[in-house]
C-alpha cells in the first residue's frame, strides 16, 4: 500500500467506519451514505464543490491537489495530497495512512473538523492561514515535517483539499447519525423498508443534505476567519519579560485553584504527572472499544436467557440474540481496521517542546483556549465577551513563565 497511495487510482472514499458502526447502520443505508457524498463532494480524482460552498472551496486548487502524482506540464504537480500527505492521513483524511500505525503522535483525522493548532477560539474551525502555517512549519517533535520548500500555490492547493476532506467527512458523520437517529432499519437482517431510503433523485434527500446538514458545517467554517482571540504582546518582539512577570507566572501555573497547570504539565514543567487521559479521536476508539466488550458480555447472559427461556418467550428472545449478534459483528468489523487508542501525553516544557508556539501571540492563544480535541482545557474566553478562569494579563505572565522553561525568547518566533 505504501506504494499504491500516491501512484494508483480510487474510485471511492473509504468509509468512516466507526460512525457506521455506532449507529449501526445496515448495508444498504451504507450505499446510500457513500452514493451522496459521491454526488456531493464527487470522488478522490475528480473533486467537486457542493453547492454554495463556492466561497469556500476552490475547484482549481481541489484539482491540483487530487488524484494520483502526476504532472501534465513542466513545474506543475498534481496529485499534491497524495504525494506528501495521504501516506499518513490516509486517504479520506482518517488519520489512517499506511504509516499512520508507527507514528506518534497518530496524524491528524481531519474528518471531524478539529484541529489542534489554530489561532481560533476553541471551538472554532481554524483558518486558511493556520493551515498552511502546520504544512509551512510543521510539528516539532512529530512526524509531521515541514513543507516549507514548496511553492506557495501548492501550499494553497493542500490548505484547500484538508478542508474539503475535513467538510465531506463532518457531512459524511451527520448523515450517518441522521440514519441511525431518524430512519427505521433492522441491524439483525438488514431490512429497510421504503419509507427510511436515501436517494438523490428525491428532493426530500436532497434538501436535508443541502439545507439542512451542510449548511452548519460551512457557516463554522466561514466563521473562521472572524474567530481569532487577539493577542498582543506587553513586550517587544526580541524582548524578554521581567523577572517580576516569570515569578508571577510562575505562581499561576503552580495554583491549583487558578491554572492548575502542573497537575497535568508537573512541578515547573518537568513532566512526571501519572495521568490517563485521552484526546478526543482516541477517547473515542478508547470508549467504542469498551462498549463492544460490554455487549459482547451482554449478549453471553442474553444466550443463558434463551438456554432457560419459557416456550413464550423463546422466540422473542432469539430474535434479540440476533439483533445481538450482528450488531457485534458490525463493531468488531469496524474495531478492527481503527488504531489502537493512546493515552494524551502531556508537553514536558523544556526547549524545543512547543510544537504549536510558532510565537509569543501563538504561545497566548494556546495558553488562553487550551488545544481543541485534547484534555488541555482554556484558562481564557472562549468565545467573543466571555469571561475565563484568568484574565489576559494572567495568561501574558504564563506565556512569560512557559518562555522561561523552553527557553525560547519571543516562543521561537519564526513566522
């Protein structure tokens, strides 16, 4: 497969299996699922821009970045995704790459839409800009690389194929938990009757997914832009702060009833905190895992109870330990192709650990609106007039403190 993912061809996405599983869909509302975001977000070498999204996704740049490496003409890649990035973020995006299982941390699934490093408040999708900062600078400390070297149009063309695959797989999400909330099916044989179909051709399908599911996923993503938490150094760029602003920040940091940041970061950033703890893509898998085990146990005393059951219940209860049955087999399907679940490890603050700090305002965003997806909670705002747990002068004697411990004036600033 290494040698398939950038030079061969796929007529189809893979699909997001673990949601399928969760919400148990049946094969055919699978097809279904899969034939839509074909017809809306078309297939890996042949992109297309939904409707109304114009003014978010490039068709151009879609197109550059799509398909299998090739090059039509002198200077000019295609197939960018492919060549630098698929081998770990896997195809559709899932984080899944051939080369995703020895790296870690995992690469990012951008399928929900979450991303670590961003000058946006928490809960907001990051920019264009934030994208292609990762891709310029890489990750320090992962096997993220940086992709500085390439042309600015090529980095424009990945920026623009992360956020497409990152919309098709939020819709692709909300059409499956749509199915599983909403539609009536049979997990044990797979029945569906006509009523709880999706099809294309019918305008009820096509307006739920139109102007009832994608429209949210894109205003997040138009939002974006007007998003970013301010921040503006007290200090020069070059300069360090003051003895003062590193004790006080100091102070904080050790504050188990302010930031509290040495509960998870320990005693002046030097790690050693015993913690089991999950960021949310693998919680996720962690508490999909434990629930399979849980029904696989359920359904053991379910077959005691048909073993003893009375001639009028029995019936009943074999069709339950059917239902029981496919509904495992599903989850242990799924369960196999995911990555094992890894414990969040947090940053030992010594000089070179900031892998999303590229500066001293990126160090404040990341103190103030902690890191999306990760147990790293905000101590600022989280949203425009809100109120945190510390107020922006606090969070500035943090950055002065965390600037002391990686001993990096100004974050490393490099941008």
């Amino acid at each position: 497969m290494l040698a398939t993912v950038g030079c061969g061809d796929f007529s189809d996405f893979p699909a997001h299996e673990l949601v399928q599983a969760e919400e148990q869909l049946v094969p055919t509302h699978r097809q279904q699922v899969a034939a839509i975001l074909n017809e809306v977000f078309g297939a890996p070498s042949e992109p297309i821009v939904p409707d109304g999204l114009a003014d978010l996704l490039d068709l151009r740049l879609l197109q550059q970045a799509a398909g299998r490496v090739a090059s039509n003409e002198p200077g000019q890649t295609l197939g960018l995704y492919r060549r630098h990035c698929a081998v770990c973020h896997g195809l559709s995006g899932d984080g899944q790459g051939p080369a995703a299982l020895y790296e870690a941390p995992y690469p990012r699934d951008f399928r929900a839409g979450v991303f670590k490093f961003k000058s946006t408040y928490r809960g907001a999708k990051p920019t264009g800009a934030d994208l292609a900062a990762t891709l310029r600078f890489g990750l320090p400390g992962t096997a993220m690389p940086s992709f500085a070297l390439l042309p600015v149009e090529e980095i424009e063309s990945l920026v623009e194929y992360v956020r497409y695959l990152a919309i098709r797989g939020e819709l692709e999400q909300a059409l499956a938990r749509y199915v599983g909330e909403e539609l009536d099916f049979d997990p044990a044989t797979g029945e569906v009757d006509d009523e709880s179909r999706l099809d294309w051709r019918d305008t009820e399908t096509r307006e739920l997914v139109l102007d009832e599911l994608l429209p949210p996923i894109a205003r997040g993503w138009r939002e974006a832009e007007s998003s970013v938490v301010a921040a503006a150094a007290p200090v020069g760029a070059g300069e360090r702060f003051s003895a003062a602003e590193v004790t006080a920040g100091r102070a904080l940091f050790h504050d188990a009833q302010r930031a509290n940041c040495a509960k998870c970061h320990g005693e002046d950033g030097a790690g050693g905190a015993n913690l089991v703890d999950y960021n949310d893509w693998n919680k996720r898998v962690h508490e999909y895992l434990e629930e399979t085990k849980r029904r696989v146990a359920s359904r053991q005393t379910l077959e005691e109870r048909v073993a003893e059951a009375a001639p009028d219940r029995h019936e009943f209860l074999v069709r339950e330990l059917a239902t029981r049955y496919a509904e495992i087999d599903a989850r242990r399907a799924a369960g196999d192709v995911l990555l094992p679940p890894r414990i969040a490890d947090p940053r030992t603050l010594v000089p070179g650990s900031l892998r999303g700090a590229r500066s001293r305002e990126h160090l404040y965003r990341v103190i103030s609106q902690g890191i999306a997806g990760t147990p790293m909670p905000a101590v600022g705002p989280t949203d425009p007039g809100g109120v945190g747990a510390l107020n922006e002068d606090e969070i500035w004697r943090l950055v002065a403190y965390v600037e002391s411990l990686t001993d990096q004036p100004d974050g490393g600033r490099h941008d």
